[in-house]
C-alpha cells in the first residue's frame, strides 16, 4: 500500500512489494522476488528471481540485483 508503481515499470508472478515503495520508470521485479518496506527502484534497474531486498534500500537506475541485500 502507499506505493508508486510508474509508467512501464514490470512487476512479475508472484513477486511481493512491500508498503511505501517508488517503482521507477522500466525497473523490472522478476517472479518470486521480495521488496522491503520503503524501498526505492532507479529507472531501468532489475531485480532478479527469487531475491531479496532489505527494508530501506535504494538500488540505483539501471543497476542488476542478482543476490540478496540486507
């Protein structure tokens, strides 16, 4: 809830957002990943299958999340 999902952002099956987050512009969430509470997501960044990002964090535009942060 309270979240910013912008325009052509992709959020995939199963993946889970949590409250107060920015999904920017062309960020991709891949199926089964997990975003913490108040998490932002740059323009262009990805999060792949099955990761984690930890409550709080900023992942920059056009940066690959392939383990676990937090």
């Amino acid at each position: 809830s309270n979240c910013v999902i912008n325009s052509r952002a992709l959020i995939e099956h199963d993946a889970v957002v949590g409250q107060h987050c920015h999904v920017s512009t062309s960020a991709t969430i891949n199926g089964a990943a997990r975003i913490g509470d108040g998490c932002f997501l740059g323009s262009g960044s990805v999060v792949r299958e099955g990761v984690t990002v930890a409550d709080n964090s900023f992942v920059p535009m056009g940066e690959r999340v392939i383990a676990d942060q937090g």
